[in-house]
C-alpha cells in the first residue's frame, strides 16, 4: 500500500480527535504503513482525491484489512463491541468519568475475550479502537488492579513494540505541534459526500414488472372476477380506553400485516375494522367523564384512529358501529332469524334499581364477588380472579349510579336459539377450519364450546345506547353488544362501499381472514357464522381464523387504571419510532402462548437485531456502491460459486417465507426475513467486500455489490409488511419502486442504475433508558 495523507487538527490530550490520532497511527504501525500527515479541520485518512474516511474506527479497520471473523461475530458481536466504544467508552473517557468507562471495558472483555488480542503479536483491529481509546486515561490510572482483566489485556498490547512506537510518536508530535510536510498546501477537501435518498425516475433501470401499481384511494376496492379475493378484518376494539400493546398486536397489528403482504402479492385485498361502541361500557364510562355517550364514543374513536395511523396501519376502512348502516343491516339480520324461528322468547330475572327505575344490566352493579370475595366486581365480570359473572350471582349487589341496593325482577328478553342451529354452526366449523387452517388455539376455544352444547343466549339488554330491537313489546330494550358488534364488520363495509354485499355475500369468490385475542374467538367461530346461517342467506363466513394469546407486561398485567404498561399513545412519546414498535411486538406476537413486554428485551432487538444485523447489511452495501461505483450497480457476472451459493439459499428462504405467511405465521415469517439479511452480511463477509477487492479483483467486486443491491430490494419488499417506513427507506436508498413479493429470486435491478443516496435504517437505543422507561410506565410486577 502507497503512502497515505492523514489530515490533523491541532491535538490536546484527552480529547476525541487525540484518540482517534492515537488509533490510526497505531493501526498503520501494526501494517507498516508510511502516513504523511498534513493540516486539517478534522482526522481524516486520505484514501484518494475522492474519498476519505473520518471515522476512526472504519480507518482502522480499512488499514488492517479485518476479514478474521465469520458472519456471526461480524455482523453482531463485533459491531456491538465496536459501537460501545463508540457510544459509551469514549463519552466516559472524555467526560473524565474514568471507572464507569473502565468498567464496561472489563465487563466487554469478560463477555467478548476472545474476540481481542491474547498474546502481544495478535494485535487486530478491536485492540488498536479500544486501545487508543483508553492508552492515555488507563496508563496513568494508579489503581489498575481494581479491573484485572483491562490491566491483564492492556499489558499485551502495550508490549507490541509497533504499538508502544506509534503512541510515543503522537506524544512527541503532539508536543512539537503538528509539522505538516506539505508547508503552503491548504487541505484539500476529499471527503465524498453520499447524497440523502431521493427518488428519481429517470436514473432508475429496474425490470418494472415487479413493481407494485400505486393504489388509487378513490377507487373502491370490489371483488374481481378470477382473482384471488381477500377481505381482512381485526376484532372490533372497544371505545372506551386507549389501547396497549396487547390490544395492538393481539388483533390489529397483526392484520395489517397480513393485508400488507397479500397487497404485495397481487391479491385482491380489502382490510376493515372500527371501534366497537354500543353497551353498558360506553354507559357507563360516559357516567364516569360527565359526557354523552356520542361524545364519549366521538372522543375514543378520534384516540383509537390517532393510534392506529401512528403504527402504519393500512385499513382500507377504519369505522365505528354507531351508524345508519349498523342499524339497518342489525336488525335486517334480527329480522330474518325471527321469520325463521332461530329467536326465542324468554324472561329473566334481573337485579332492579327502585330509585333509578331501570333494570341494571352488566357493568351498572357491582358486588362481592361470589368466587374470590373481591368487593368491586362488576355484573358481567370480576377483575380480580377473571370469573364471568351474571349480575345476580354478586353478594351484597349495589347500583352503580346511586349505590342503593337492588331487587329481583323479571324482564322479558330475546333469545338467539343456539341449540337450533348448533348441526349448521359445527359442519361449517369443520370445514372451515380445516380448509382454513386455522390458529390451534381457535380450534381448541371452538371445539370446546362445541362440546360442552350451545344453549340459547340472550340477545338484548334493557339499555338505552344500542341497536333498537324492531319487535313489538320489546321497543324498550336494544340488542345486547356480542349480537351486534360482529354486524360491525359488513356495516362498516357498507359504510365504504354501497357494494359490500359484493364482498359479504359472495361466498365462492372472498375469502375472509379474521384477527382476534383469544377471548374473541367464540363471538367469531360460533355466534356470528350462527347469525348468518339464522338468516337463511349465503354469507361469506370465516375461512381463517388467527388467534393471539395475551401479551404481559414485565411480569405483569397491562393496566390503565394503574398506569401499568405502555398503550399506544405511551409508543409516540417514547421517540421510538413506530417500525421499531412494529418489529419488536410481530418478534414476540403470542400465537401459541402468553408472552411478555420487557424493555430489557425491547432495546436489545433494536441493537442487535435491527441495527447490526439488518441495517448493518443495508448500509455497508450502499455506502460502498456510493464510495467505489459512485452509486451506479455495475454490470457484472454472476457465475461464482458464492453467487450460485446466495441464490440458492435466498430462494430457500423465499420460499420459506411465502409458505409461512400464507399460514399466517407472522413471527416465524419475520424471523425468515432476519436469516435473509443475515446471510447478506455473510455472502459480504465471504466475499471480503472491501477497498482491496475493488483494486485487486474488480470483476468479484462487481457481481457482489450488484448481487447485494438485488437482495436489499428482495429486503425491501419481504419486510414492507412488517416495518413498511423501513421498507420505504430501502427503496428510497436504492432510487427503485416499491416492489412485490416473488416466487422466486431475481435480479431486477439492471447494470447502470443509480442509487438515490443512503441513510440509516436504525439508531442505537441506550441500555439506561430501560431504568428511565420503567420509571414512567411502571414495571408489571
């Protein structure tokens, strides 16, 4: 290697750009490699007229040409290791706060030993960063015995006699004053400024088959004809709170990354939800705010809508159940099960209020409860142990506007005749499971009500807010929230679009895929196909079913009431943005059992997962087309051995992934998308993508920048469901359209097409800010 310029400012001691000297000339030491040092604003080695590197650590790794660890230490624990002294060693050792910074080091070299030098000619690329961090603060520390293994290491390295030479050099120019040997010559600017992302298509040279058509929004989404029609819904979520995590990726999250990736594939695809605001909820917490029960719901509705659009969720409607459209179609349905003998009339006998003159349904009492002797549980359910309750169970029951006691009466009602209809609910259970492929935990909550026999179950309720029951002799009462609130999904169909018969009566052309938590699933996998079939007409009922177990926080439950746990609008304020959230909640999404919320775990994804693997891969690739092909993909052939070996294992895993998503198993799914990127950093491991590859092996170099381009846009179209900001930044990085998912791997960006500039996928999270986050929103426990 010729001799290199390396640019100084003027150097004090403990300062940054001091270490970062410290670094470079040690590493050049090592390498035997001549610098000649020239004024300047900042350190910076000269590579060429063109480009320079500012970064220390990457000057380091650049003079000792790194290529001793595979794949797995590369992408996450050496850039961990490396990002530490970055972030957090060096800021300590400036601020002077020289054990915490101590500290960690040992706590590095416990963890990570063998990643540095054991003996003093093994000097590589870690030793020379941490060392020149720390030589001159560790040096002079005159405890060094309190951290045996810093000390112990650091003896090594100080013994090389290449590195003990190099620091006494710096020291003795740095008390001189820097000479520059090129006296009279300003510095000249060399640095190569890579562009910020944009998209331009005249530069673009992409096979525009594989590009997704934008959508219109003005152009209502129908079932066509021969295509592959798929109606998406999410369980209604109720009004009256804001909802966590849980809610999100229990039913909502998890549809619309659903929908996102049958929009990828070319289907046909419609994605509906609403809130859900009929019942003694939204009464009652009405009560409790002073306000209407519209206002309560137009309040709740604005929040959930707020939440929802801040996660990137992609409804084609998001509605509510408070409408004209709910009404008619409501008691359209009530209508037709009652001509058809499926309701039955039957009285009951409820708890009444003397001074209210009301019957008190559901949440208006509350009790001891009869199970756990909890003194505030509520007429439909206690909080305490979980046990369903109906009003008249409850000892010492009290009203709950005005806490007088209530008596026993007897209230006509209406009831859905389950056990009628049972024959036709189970043989459409049975082949729709089966076809469908549904979640294991639906099948198991379906089979056991199933088992157990349905009975009938009572569908109004003496209530003001809900649907009016058409029937004379009970215009008094509205249809109890379970009957009504599944009706919300062709209601708010109907509310956008006048068509929606075209997708909830057309059985032989949609498929319906519906999300929930698993207390929703017999609403969805009993009652509501029961409804329908009651109706005598030919509904489009559920063909998949997918189920979410409960998702904990730090050991405990979500709880608003105890400001427990992080809710949707707590993510926003965090800084964190939404595909973090998204990534984090999909790599934990319970599909089989109850999983748990921690902050510990959540930074640590965002660090080692994110940022090292996915985005290390992304920005090493780009940032050297920028540096070496001024960012145009060179033309290049691609018969090596490692790229016969990447296109079989990227279509494995294409394959893999297609598969796991046409079952819906969203967290496998994701997990296939890590392994994609995982092996982009290792086909660039193998490869050595490096300057030297560029000078030494032009045509390798070429087929590897262009093979990697091609896998980043891959990337880009298999994450876009589940970070589709992230999946935005790709394609704006690599100036290409937003593209779809394959059968099978491409290379679709061609030879002369220019990259549109880089960015940074990820930041780091600081591990402190665990202790601050639990701080503010509580720790479970």
């Amino acid at each position: 290697m010729s001799k290199l310029n390396l640019t100084l400012p003027k150097l004090a001691p403990n300062t940054k750009p001091f270490a970062n000297a410290l670094k470079i000339h040690i590493a050049a030491k090592v390498k035997d490699i001549k610098l000649n040092e020239v004024p300047g604003e900042h350190v910076s080695l000269v590579l060429s007229d063109e480009i320079s590197l500012t970064d220390a650590n990457a000057a380091v790794k650049y003079l000792l040409n790194a290529t001793r660890f595979d794949v797995s230490l590369e992408s996450i624990l050496q850039s961990s290791v490396i990002e530490k002294e970055e972030t957090v060693i060096s800021p300590f050792i400036i601020k002077r706060r020289l054990d915490q910074a101590f500290q960690i080091v040992e706590e590095t070299l416990a963890k990570y030993r063998n990643l540095f030098a054991k003996v003093s000619d093994d000097v590589g690329f870690l030793d020379v960063i941490y060392y020149g961090a720390l030589v001159e603060a560790f040096a002079s520390f005159k405890e060094p015995s309190k951290y045996p293994l810093l000390a112990a290491w650091f003896d090594i390295v100080s013994k090389n006699t290449k590195v003990a030479a190099a620091v006494e050099y710096v020291k003795e120019q740095n008390s001189k004053g820097t000479k520059s040997k090129k006296q009279g010559h300003a510095e000249k600017k060399v640095t190569k400024e890579i562009p910020k992302p944009t998209v331009n298509p005249a530069t673009q040279k992409v096979n525009t088959n594989v590009a997704i058509k934008p959508v219109d929004k003005n152009v209502k989404v129908l079932p066509k004809e021969g295509a592959r029609n798929i109606m998406i819904t999410s369980a209604l979520p109720y009004v009256n709170n804001v909802p966590h995590l849980g809610n999100i990726i229990g039913s909502t999250l998890s549809a619309d990354v659903f929908a996102r990736y049958c929009r990828a594939r070319g289907y046909n695809t419609a994605y509906f939800c609403g809130t859900d605001e009929y019942g003694t909820a939204t009464e009652t917490k009405a009560l409790e705010e002073g306000v209407s029960c519209k206002e309560l719901c137009d309040k709740y509705n604005a929040i959930h809508t707020e939440v929802y659009k801040w996660f990137d969720l992609s409804f084609d409607l998001f509605g509510r159940t408070t409408t004209e459209r709910q009404t008619e179609i409501v008691q359209d349905m009530f209508k037709k099960n009652y001509a058809n003998g499926n309701v039955v009339k039957e009285s009951m006998i409820q708890l009444y209020c003397e001074q209210c003159h009301r019957f008190l349904a559901d949440r208006y009492v509350e009790g001891i409860c009869p199970l756990c002797q909890y003194n505030d549980a509520r007429g439909d359910q206690c909080d305490a142990c979980g046990k369903l309750l109906n009003a008249t169970e409850l000892v010492e029951p009290r009203c709950k506007l005005d806490g007088n006691r209530p008596i026993l009466k007897e209230s006509n009602h209406l009831f859905l005749d389950l056990t009628k209809l049972q024959p036709a609910i189970e043989e459409t259970f049975k082949q729709s499971s089966t076809e469908g492929g549904w979640s294991a935990n639906g099948i198991h909550i379906t089979e056991s009500w199933l088992k157990e026999g349905l009975k009938p179950r009572c569908i109004t309720r003496d209530l003001k807010w809900g649907v009016p029951v058409p029937l004379e002799g009970y215009e008094d009462k509205v249809f109890y929230v379970w009957f009504d609130a599944p009706i919300g999904y062709p209601s708010i169909t109907a509310n956008y679009t006048d068509e929606w018969e075209k997708w909830w009566k057309n059985p032989e052309q949609v498929k319906l895929y519906q999300f929930m938590g698993k207390d929703n699933v017999p609403f969805h996998s009993v009652i509501f196909p029961g409804v329908q079939i009651g109706t005598g007409e030919k509904w489009t009922k559920v063909n998949h079913i997918s189920t979410c177990e409960y998702l904990n926080y730090e050991g405990g439950k979500f709880s608003k009431s105890r400001n427990v746990g992080v809710f949707g609008n707590n993510a926003k304020e965090t800084g964190i943005p939404p595909s973090v959230w998204r990534y984090y909640l999909l790599s934990v999404r319970p599909e089989s059992s109850d999983s748990m919320f921690t902050w510990s775990e959540f930074i640590t994804k965002n660090n080692s997962e994110l940022l090292n693997n996915f985005g290390n891969f992304v920005n090493r690739a780009i940032r050297f087309i920028f540096a070496k092909y001024d960012g145009v993909i060179p033309k290049a052939d691609f018969n090596g051995q490692l790229e016969t070996d990447l296109f079989k294992d990227v279509n494995a895993l294409l394959k893999q992934f297609v598969e796991q998503m046409e079952a819906v198993k969203l967290r496998a799914a994701l997990g296939t998308v890590m392994a994609l990127s995982a092996r982009g950093n290792q086909y660039l491991q193998e490869a050595n993508l490096s300057n030297a590859l560029f000078d030494e092996s032009r045509p390798k170099c070429d087929a590897v920048v262009a093979s990697a381009a091609n896998l980043i846009y891959l990337l880009s179209a298999l994450v876009s469901p589940f970070m589709p900001a992230t999946s935005d930044s790709m394609c704006r990085q690599l100036n290409a359209p937003a593209r779809n998912i394959p059968d099978e791997f491409t290379l679709d960006i061609l030879p002369g097409h220019v990259l549109g500039g880089a960015e940074y996928l990820f930041t780091r999270i600081d591990e402190k800010m665990e202790q601050v986050w639990k701080s503010k929103y509580g720790t479970g426990a």
